[in-house]
C-alpha cells in the first residue's frame, strides 16, 4: 500500500480445505472451542469463529494438509484440553525467544495448526 491508498486491510480469514466436514467442525468446536457461525452443507463450507478469530473449512476431495497460528489466552489449558481429545502434538509448549509460549498439533486433515499466547 503506498501513501494516500484508501485501502484499508481489516482481517484475514484462512479457508481450510477438509475432507469430512463434520469431523472437522467437530474437531475446532469441540477441542478448540470455535462456535459454528454459519454452515452450508450442501456446498460443504462452515464458518467458524471465537473471539475475533474466523475460520472457514470448505470441503474438499483431496485437502492438501496448511497451517495457521492461533493467538489465545490460556495456552496450558487448551494443550490439555487437545491431549485429552488425542490430538496429534507435534510440537511440545515451548517458550519462544521472540515472546510467545506455542504448541503445534494436526487437525484431522493434517493441517498443522500452532496455537500461542503471548509472555
């Protein structure tokens, strides 16, 4: 954007392809805690959200697995939150050099998904 550019970005919201619909909305309402903000079925898209976060899973016959970083308060309790679901835990709570405090699991699709807080 340059000097004088009227635009103005407001949010990003990242498109998960999925294979099974309702165990992915499954996965990010029940484990992550996302409400379902609208879903259609018969195109296969759910938009989810919590807080000021959105996130839109969209099926797809053959996802190819993609990341997203999670900003939260009260990292602790949803790492035990998704080692009770039996999630797969990629990557161990780890305090970063550049201040945040994350963990790293796969959803269902393999889609990698790091969840921090800031310290």
């Amino acid at each position: 954007m340059t000097a004088g550019d009227s635009v103005q970005l407001l949010a990003m919201r990242p498109n998960l392809p999925v294979a099974d619909l309702e165990r992915a909305v499954a996965f990010y309402r029940d484990v992550i805690g996302f409400g379902v903000e609208a879903r259609m079925d018969d195109v296969g898209f759910a938009l989810m959200r919590a807080g000021g976060a959105e996130l839109a899973l969209v099926k797809h016959p053959a996802p190819q697995p993609g990341g997203a970083y999670l900003y939260v308060s009260g990292v602790e309790q949803l790492l035990t939150r998704c080692t009770e679901a039996g999630c797969t835990l990629i990557s161990p709570l780890t305090v970063e050099p550049w201040g945040l405090r994350d963990f790293v699991v796969e959803d269902p699709d393999g889609h990698r998904i790091a969840i921090g807080e800031r310290v």
